[in-house]
C-alpha cells in the first residue's frame, strides 16, 4: 500500500514530520520566518512591494510578490510537483462507507493535491458537487475567505457554497502565513487565534500558522462559524475534546445504518504535536515549519527556506543536513512506525477500522426496527441523543470508537508524529468497538 503524501496547511492533511520518542535533538532556528532570508523584502524599495488595494479583499497574492521573492515563489509554485496519483480513501479503508454513512464524506474522500490545488480540490468533490453545502466549507482553502470573515462577514459562511466558490481566485498562499507582510509569520483566522488564547506564547507561531487549519474544528454559533472544541493547550486533547462534544451534545451527523449521534473529526495534526502532553518532537521546540520546509539555497548561493512544503522523507537535502544529526535512518524508523499503525492490510489502523464496521453492521441487523423508530422520532424532532435500552448504549460506544478511530486516521501522518498517542487512539477505538461486539454477542 502507497504511503500519503500530504502536505503541511492543507485542510485535508500533513504528513510524516520527525518521529516521537527517538533520540534527543535540538531544533534549528525558524526555517519559514522570512525575516532571516537573505533577499528578504526590506531590500525592496517601497515600489516594488505590491498595493493590496489592487487585490481581491485586500490579499496580495503569491504572483504579487513573485518579484519581491523570486526564490520563495519558485519554490511555492514546485508544490504542483506533488500532485500526481493521490489515495481515494473510501478504497483504502473500505469500512468509511459504512463508518461515514449519511455524511457527505461518504461520498468522496481524496487525498488532496496540495496548497496550489487548495479551491480546485474543494470545488470538485463529490461532497460538495452532489450534497449542497454552506460556505464555511471555503474556511482555509483560500486566504481571501479569512479576510473576509475577518472583516465581520461572518454571514458568508451561511450562503451556499456552489453560489459563491467562484468568488475566489487565490489557493492557500503568502497571505495564509504572513497576511500582507512577508517579513512575519501570523496566525490570520480570528477563530484559531481564540482557541490558543494564553497558551499563544507557548508554541512557536511556526507551528501556530500550520495549526490555525490543521486542526480540529467544527460549525457553531448563528452564522456557523468555524470554531475549536477547547482553548488553551490542556484542552486539546482527544478525550477532552470529546467530553466538549458531549457536553454540548454535538454531532456532525447521524449514522444512516444505527441512528448514532456521530463525529468526524477533521485533522487535528497540531492537537497531535502540542495538545496535552504534547509529542516528543514539539516539546523539544520543533516547528511543522523546521521538518516540512526547511533551509535551502538558490543556484548564486542565496539562503532561503523552501516554501514546497513536503514531507521530510521527500526532502534527501533536510535528512541530509539536518535530520542525520539525530537520526541514522529517518526513513526506515518512519516506515516501522507506519507499517505497525497506517493504512496497510496488516496496519492497526485498517485493522481497527474493521471492527468499527462490524460494530455498526451487527447493530443495524439486530436492531433494525428499534432503529427505524428512533430515526422516525429523530426526524419529528421528539428523539434524544441516543435510543433508550441496549440500542443506546450501542449507538454511544459507537460514537466513542469512531471518534477515536478518526482522530488517529484524519491525523494524517500514520503514527510519525506523535505515535504514543495514535496508538492510544486506536487502543480505545478497538477496545470500545469490542465492548459493543461483546454486548451483541459476537467475538
């Protein structure tokens, strides 16, 4: 089975950085602060930086300062190199089709291609071609919808999103990590921002700026607004998060086969490196930025960061200069850790993903009447947050395995960033998912 490739700041994932629980290192200084380059923009004269007047919703776009940063783009533009043959993963794990029953997910779920591709990619599933969506689906796929909802028209993210896809011209690009500024990294989203709060000064804001799309979010509030189910560091994780959905009594959507109240998390790749105890690679001080970036220098010798933004394991400069430092052999302590908890037959994560299948099939077959009367009552609005009886207690473990599932597989880096907690996710997916097959009676 091909490994992911995904890249750090797209909605759908980041993948491989350097692995937890390895020997000890000390992380270089901030490869993505522009500030440190050497043709960087204060060598610029006032006209030649671009007018955001010129822009659509006040964002330069990545081809304005093409000339301020000539190495930047280039290497900006490269990340079209990535896209090629991406995995479907309703193939991969063949069980999302019953895990995500009734959820547009179920639909279509592509790898995405990367940043350039970032409005394409969204504009062109099926989620949003054959199920009508608002237009928060638009948060993080383009600088230009930050900006607007930044401006106090948070009402966009209730108008429809086919309606208004093609107001927007600008994939993820400069504006997403530096706003109108090169020189400094930013955090942009409001709502990520909130979500820190204190604990901003905790993390480098290189790793904030990945964090602020690669997270764990979901729709709330009267204009649906993107939000984060915690603030501050302890919060961010898995078991706090969902004691926060279930508080709340939150679901993205009920399960078509068992009427269960369910989530699907979305990538919550910076909860995975900093939330909670944290990984290993974060609390030494590593950024996403320091493993999917990195220094790089120009054909006249000019030091830059690269702004491709792979993984690391596709980066032989970086494991040469820097990764080598600590680790003898990245790649195949990387592939141990993946063929032990990723998407392969023999994988934990497809082996879990099985018995979360079973769980729901066995549930929907033995329960089929007691789930068609709570689903009539759910569609009168009379139904509670779960079935009452044994029904109930199995729609709740079935929540429970999943969530926890997701948050291992939508994590995206198979168990390299932070493996301690991907294989307690799927420990407490498994154990769950076999607490109901218990309770139905199967091995």
């Amino acid at each position: 089975m091909k490994r992911k490739k995904a890249l750090v700041g797209m909605s759908a994932v980041c993948t491989v950085a350097l692995i937890a629980g390895l020997v000890a290192c000390t992380p270089t200084s901030s490869s993505s602060d522009s500030s440190t380059d050497s043709d960087k923009a204060s060598t610029a004269t006032s006209a030649e930086v671009p007018n955001p007047d010129n822009f659509e919703y006040g964002v330069i776009t990545a081809d304005g300062w093409s000339e301020v940063y000539p190495n930047q783009y280039a290497t900006y533009k490269a990340m079209g190199e990535n896209d090629g043959e991406k995995h479907d993963y309703l193939e991969v794990y063949p069980a999302l089709k019953t895990m995500y029953a009734g959820y547009a997910f179920s639909l279509g779920y592509a790898e995405p291609n990367g940043h350039l591709d970032s409005l394409t990619d969204v504009a062109e599933t099926p989620r949003t071609q054959e199920k009508e969506q608002n237009g928060n689906c638009i948060t993080c796929k383009t600088p230009q919808f930050t900006a607007q909802v930044n401006s106090g028209d948070e009402a966009v993210n209730l108008e429809k999103f086919n309606d208004i896809i093609g107001n927007y011209t600008e994939p993820i690009s400069c504006y997403s990590c530096h706003e109108n500024n090169p020189e400094e990294v930013v955090v942009p989203s409001a709502y990520w921002a909130k979500s820190i709060g204190a604990d901003a000064t905790a993390v480098p804001v290189e790793a904030q700026t990945c964090g602020q799309c690669h997270n764990e979010y979901y729709f709330s509030g009267e204009n649906k607004v993107a939000t984060n189910p915690y603030e501050g560091l302890e919060a961010m994780t898995p078991e706090a998060i969902l004691a926060y959905y279930d508080e709340h009594e939150y679901k993205d959507f009920a399960s078509n086969l068992t009427g269960a109240p369910m989530i699907k998390v979305q990538h919550p790749e910076f909860e995975t490196m900093y939330g909670g105890k944290g990984s290993y690679m974060g609390k030494l001080g590593y950024t996403c930025a320091d493993c999917h970036m990195g220094a790089t220098k120009a054909e006249d010798g000019t030091e830059f960061s690269n702004h491709k933004l792979q993984s690391p394991l596709d980066n032989p400069e970086l494991i040469e200069n820097v990764c080598s430092d600590c680790h003898d052999d990245l790649v195949s302590q990387v592939k141990e850790i993946t063929d032990e908890l990723g998407d392969g037959e023999n994988g934990r994560t497809k082996q879990v993903s099985e018995r979360i299948e079973l769980l729901i099939n066995t549930t929907a077959e033995k329960y089929s009447a007691e789930i068609a009367e709570f689903q009539a009552a759910a569609d009168a609005g009379t139904a509670g947050m779960y079935a009452a009886g044994e029904l109930g207690e199995l729609q709740r473990l079935q929540r429970v395995a999943q969530f926890y599932w997701d948050f291992a597989m939508n994590e995206n880096s198979e168990g390299a960033h932070n493996s301690t907690l991907t294989r307690a996710c799927l420990d407490m997916a498994e154990s769950t998912a076999d607490e109901g097959l218990a309770k139905l009676g199967v091995a």
